[in-house]
C-alpha cells in the first residue's frame, strides 16, 4: 500500500510514513483529528493520501502543546495556524516567567540556606504580580504618611520608587524582593519612617525657605563629594583638617535652607541628621535599586561623616 496507485493507507502504512506508533494514530483517529476515509471489509481503517501531511501537521501542534480540540479547530480551518500560535506564544511567555522565578527562588533558598519556612514565604512573595507588589508597597506608603503634610516631591519620589521584577530576575534580585517585602510590613521600620517624616515637615516650618527638589538633589552631590573627598584623602571628621570642609558644608546648608549659621543652627543641622540616618531608610532604596537595575544610592557614608564632624567641631 505503499505506491501512490493505493488509493487508501492503512494504519500501519501511515506508522512507517510518519514515524508515529499505531497506537498514537488510533488515538488521534478516534478523537476526529483524522479520520478514516473508509473501512476494509473486515473493519479495519484505510486513510486517504493526505493523511501523512494531516498527521505531520498534528503532530507539530501536539509537541508544541496545542490541545487535540484545538487542532480539530486548526485541520477544519476554524482557526488558522497562526491565530493558535499567538495565542500559545502567550502562554509559554507566562510559564517561562514563571519557571524563572522557581529558578531563582530555588537558587536563593540554596544560596540562603533557608527554613522551610522562608522557603514557603519566598515563594509566595516571588509569584506576586506585578499589580501585587506595587500594591503591598502602595499600602506601606499609604499607612505610613497618612494624615502628614508630606513634602509633595518627596511622596512623589517614595511612589516612583516602586518595585519591578524584570522578566528574568536573578537571585540577588528575588533575595532584595524577599527583604524588601519583609521590610515594608515590619512596624518598627514604618514608625521609624513616619518619625523622620515628621521631624522633616517641623524642619521645613523652620527653615526660613523651601528649596525646590533640583536644588536639593544638587546640595546631597556635593555633600557627597566633599565628604568622600575627605575620606579618601584620610582626613578624619574629627581632625583639624576636616574643618575647612565642615565649615562650607554647613554653610551650604544654612544657605540651602535659609537660616544663619551659626551654634543653634549645627545643633539643629546634627539633629536633622541623627533623625534622617536609619540605615533602614538607605536599605530600602538599595533595595529598591537591586531589583530595579538602578544606580546603588551611597549617602550614608557622607551623612555620617557630616554627624561625626559636627559632633567633634
């Protein structure tokens, strides 16, 4: 049954055609994906000609995970091949996803040497979507200032600042999603947060002026600078050498904020200063940079050289 003058191929021919076992073909006859197109007198299933490309076609579809309804649908032309591979593509992007988060969940378990039940909260958190976490971190932001006069920019920085898994997270990125969603819903951290918030809006209605959030960023660079200048060069925040750069730092600042300079206003600026600096509140924007893919922020080694400096002058 072989040559093309054998109008019909049995079931075996059509397993040496294409490869597949009789059984598979059975299967596949017996769901309507390809049917018979007559029977010999015994009963037994004869296929036309177009069987072995039909069985090809199906047997592409099956590997790439088309369900058989589905490819009825594709072989009666309901739908056309690439409609159902649109749709499938979707589908393998999302358990792709998600097996990459299993991977890199599994990987800072082993990495962590976690409890079973880290291992449980890891993986909870990890399947979050995205809609989810922005929601968590949404609610810290809510419950935290609620009821504040919070400085406008600064609530907008605190929501810009959301955090977005990519597509591919690595482990260090999971591991900073774990510690972040941990972090967002510890209370001490988010009464620290709110004190600080306070003492910032008491610290505005002092200040004799209100710079904007450019002259703010540009005050913190420089701050940076200095300080780290000073470290690299040895200078200690408590040498007579470490003078000159506290003077014109605090200088800035009376300037930036518009107050004189002077005993009460140092006093004032290391108040600011112990208040603002939890390692906490740096934690959670290294954090945020990890699983973001944004520059590491680095002010706490500048804020306590500053605090240290004003103590000792």
């Amino acid at each position: 049954m072989d040559g093309d003058t054998t109008p019909f191929h049995s079931i075996g021919d059509l397993a040496r055609l294409t490869g597949l076992t009789v059984k598979t073909i059975r299967f596949w006859s017996d769901a309507g994906v390809v049917q018979p197109a007559a029977r010999t007198p015994a009963g037994y299933r004869l296929y036309d000609h177009d069987a072995p490309a039909r069985l090809g076609l199906v047997r592409t579809l099956r590997e790439l995970g088309v369900g058989l309804a589905t490819v009825r649908q594709v072989l009666e032309r309901e739908v056309t091949v690439a409609e159902v591979a649109a749709v499938h593509a979707e589908a393998l992007d999302l358990q792709i996803r998600t097996l990459q988060l299993r991977r890199a969940v599994l990987r800072a378990v082993a990495g962590r040497g976690s409890t079973p039940e880290e291992t449980e909260l890891m993986h909870k958190l990890a399947n979050l979507s995205d809609q989810e976490r922005r929601r968590l971190v949404g609610d810290f932001i809510d419950s935290t200032f609620e009821g504040l006069d919070v400085d406008p920019e600064f609530l907008a920085t605190m929501r810009n600042g959301m955090p977005e898994l990519p597509e591919e997270p690595t482990t260090a990125q999971i591991d900073a999603w774990v510690e972040l969603a941990e972090l967002v819903q510890d209370d001490a951290f988010r009464a620290a947060m709110r004190r600080a918030a306070v003492d910032q809006i008491q610290a505005r209605e002092q200040a004799g002026s209100r710079p904007g959030p450019e002259e703010a960023k540009q005050l913190a660079a420089l701050i940076q600078e200095r300080t780290a200048q000073a470290r690299e060069a040895g200078i200690g925040p408590g040498t007579a050498e470490a003078r000159p750069v506290l003077d014109d730092l605090v200088a800035r600042c009376a300037e930036w904020t518009g107050q004189e300079n002077g005993p009460e206003f140092r006093q004032w600026l290391l108040d600011r200063l112990e208040i603002g600096h939890d390692a906490r509140f740096e934690r959670y924007w290294q954090l945020i940079a990890v699983i973001n893919g944004w520059p590491m922020p680095d002010m706490g080694p500048a804020t306590e050289w500053l605090a240290a400096a004003l103590r000792a002058a």
